[in-house]
C-alpha cells in the first residue's frame, strides 16, 4: 500500500492535471480509469467545479458527493451511486460528518441519544467488499483537518463542532483508514497530511474555505493525491478485504 502524502505549501502551484501516466491500450492510447468519488460535501464542491476545474479537467471521473452524508447514508446509497455505475475504481472519502462528539471506532449514536447508530469501520468495509464483489478496485483516502490555527470563531466549522476532542476523533479515523488501508493492499491519498497546518490539527489556513471544506487552492493540493492512488489502484488485482481492528490507542 502506497501513502499517498505530499507537502501542502509544496503543492500550492501543482495543476493538479497531467503529469500523472494511466495505462496505454494496446492501440497505443491513454485509456484514464472510470472512477466515482463517492462523499460528502468536500467531493459535491471538488466535482462541482466551483472551487477549481481539477476535477473537471478529468472527463472519467464522476462525482457523487452529498451534503452532510455520513458512512451510514453512503453505504446506503453505494449500490445505486456505485456498483450500478460500473466504474474501474470507488474513490471512498467518509467520516467529516461521522466524527461528532460521541463518536467512537465502533457502533456509536452521533449525536448521543440520537438512535441513529453509525458503525464507521463496518460501513467503510461493507463498502469495500461491495465494490470487491463487482469487480471494481478502491481508493480510500483520510479525512481533511477541521478549523484553522489560530481558530476562526464563527466560521464552518466552529459552529458546526467547537470542541476540541474532535481532533483526536478525526486521529482515531484516519488512522483506522490507513491501517485498514494497509492491511488490504488499497492505496490510500492522505489528505489530511497534505492539508493540515503545522499543529498537525487545523488545517492550513490557505487551503480551506471555512474550516470544513478545502479551497481552491486545497483541491489543488489534493488531485495529484487522488490522481497518483488511482494510478496505484489500476495496478492491483481485486483481492477481498477483512475487517479490522483498531490496534492505535483511543483517547477521547
């Protein structure tokens, strides 16, 4: 499994487009991967355009990002945004919206006494093996960082989740995803490396809008990422996953 992290500031004047080889048919042809990104509001805005034309300029990906999901309501729409679609490859990034306070690896309620119980490892493997199952390789990738360094009271994200457990939450994740990720031979792009500040905990300020949603200049950073797994992820046979345990410590 590749780790796919590259340094934000580094990245800032990256196009995000070409550099970056796919398979040649044998009539001598690039032939780029059909691929979904299935998501949140960060892959609605990268597919959008609005934020930069990085995933527009690629006419084989497809965006299937949703406002608000969390991993419950994308697996639950996985069959008909997904597998129906018959890409070459998922492109899976999940979790903004599932690490609420009250959150833990494991079946939680979020919020608490909501009765609304998200499972987030089950549902990123469930989805996983629904891909496997159709032939269709994956990408996972962590979740970006939340708020800026020094905070932005009353932006997004703020007002959204001020509580400063919510950094370890998003740790517990992202490092559950890169273990899972590894232990299953998926390629992974870190964005979260490749987005937040020095803290290791915000994001960079340049590179967000509000403190959830990456910039312009933040899915700039992020396709070569997206680009160089999807790569990685064409040269792997389909192999079935198996859910795994966490093995980092939790602290909450």
């Amino acid at each position: 499994m590749r780790t796919l992290a590259l340094g934000a500031i580094a990245l800032l004047f990256v196009s995000g487009c070409g550099g970056v080889k796919f398979p040649v048919s044998p009539a001598g042809h690039t032939s780029p991967p059909t691929v979904v990104f299935i998501g949140d509001s960060i892959t609605a805005i990268w597919g959008s355009g609005q934020e930069g034309l990085q995933f527009t300029q690629h006419p084989t990906w497809i965006a299937k990002g949703i406002s608000g999901q969390n991993s419950n309501q994308l697996l639950a729409r996985f069959q008909t945004d997904v597998v129906a679609l018959h890409p070459d490859i998922v492109h899976i990034l999940v979790g903004t919206n599932d690490v609420y306070p009250g959150w833990t690896l494991g079946p939680c309620d979020v919020p608490a006494g909501s009765q609304n119980a998200i499972d987030s490892p089950a549902n990123v493997t469930g989805m996983v093996q629904m891909a496997q199952a159709a032939n269709i390789k994956v990408v996972l990738a962590t979740i970006p960082p939340w708020e800026t360094d020094p905070i932005t009271i009353g932006d997004v994200a703020y007002n959204a989740d001020p509580s400063v457990g919510r950094y370890a939450l998003i740790n517990s994740w992202n490092a559950w995803l890169r273990q899972y990720a590894s232990d299953n031979n998926i390629p992974l792009a870190d964005y979260h490396t490749a987005l937040e500040a020095s803290n290791s905990e915000n994001y960079n300020t340049a590179l967000t809008l509000d403190g959830v949603h990456p910039s312009s200049q933040g899915y700039v950073v992020m396709t070569p990422l997206a680009e160089e797994a999807i790569t990685s992820a064409t040269k792997i046979p389909v192999v079935p996953s198996k859910l795994v345990q966490p093995r980092v410590p939790l602290s909450y």
